[in-house]
C-alpha cells in the first residue's frame, strides 16, 4: 500500500473533518512533480493504526478470551446442572419404583382386608341370624314355660282336688 501513496499531505483532505492525519480521500490536485514515495505522515498515520489494530487485536483476543471463559464456565455450570438434573432424575425414579412397590403392597393389603372384612361381615351377619333365632327360641321357650306352668299349676289343682276326693274316700 505504501509504494502508491503521493506526497502532499497539505493537498488531501481527511475524512473527519480535521487536520489530524487519518484516512485520505482522493488528492485535491496533482502537482507534475509528485513522487509515489511514503510520506512521513502517512508512515505515522500507519504506524498508528498498525498500533491501534494491534491495540484492538490485543482488545478483541481479550474479549474472545473472556467470552471463552464465560463460555466455558457456562460449560461447566451446564454440567453441573446437567449432573443434577440426572442425579434428581435417578432419585426421582428411584422413589417412584418405591412408591409404586409401595402401592402394589398396599393394594395387595387391601384385597386381603377387603376378604376379610368380607368375611367378619358374613360371620357377622351369621351372629346376628343365630341372634334373631337365639331370641325367637328364647320367647318360643318363654311361652313354652308359661303354658308349662299353666299346665303345671292346673295340673297341681287337679292332683290336689284327686287327694281330696281320695282322702274322702
């Protein structure tokens, strides 16, 4: 770039509007005796921007390093998190197989409770039959005996009114 640079830095103008060298635009006017040599401003303009993009190339490595870093502790925090996220997984997968083998204990539990329950209603219900007839033959009884002492009682007149008409014989 620098073997086609005229050298009249007064003849160009600066983009920024001001006398500070920079990036040039086109010569106002070229003079016959313009040589194609560097001029002292433009190496200083260079050397400038070669400093600033190496300034800007140290600032954009940093900043490639910080992002990754920042990606690598996104990485890290990502595992981290990852690893959690399957130990919770396996935990809860654990808990359910638990809860699940709990569940078909306690459903096994309560078919057997029901059978029995089943079972003591029908013992119950048994009870309460033998109850109705225990007491049915418990008033069967109740009347048997009073007719009995009914029976008793005219019997005892009987055989006292015989004891009397033998005693009278």
């Amino acid at each position: 770039m620098e073997e086609a640079i005229p050298v009249f830095p007064g003849r160009y103008r600066s983009m920024k509007g001001s006398d500070e060298p920079g990036i040039w635009d086109g010569p106002d006017v070229f003079a016959p005796e313009a040589s194609l040599m560097p001029s002292h401003a433009l190496a200083a303009t260079q050397g400038r921007m070669s400093s600033q993009s190496s300034v800007d190339g140290a600032n954009a490595v940093q900043m490639v390093e910080r992002a990754a870093e920042l990606i690598k502790e996104y990485e890290r925090r990502f595992v981290a998190i990852e690893a959690d996220a399957r130990s919770f997984i396996e935990r809860v997968e654990k808990e359910r197989a638990a809860l699940k083998s709990r569940i078909h204990s306690l459903q096994i539990n309560l078919a057997e409770s029901e059978m029995h329950a089943r079972s003591l209603e029908n013992a119950l219900q048994r009870s309460n039959t033998e109850v109705v007839e225990s007491q049915f033959e418990i008033r069967s009884l109740k009347n048997g005996l009073q007719n009995a002492a009914k029976e008793l009682a005219q019997s005892s007149a009987y055989f006292q009114r015989i004891q009397e008409k033998l005693g009278n014989v």
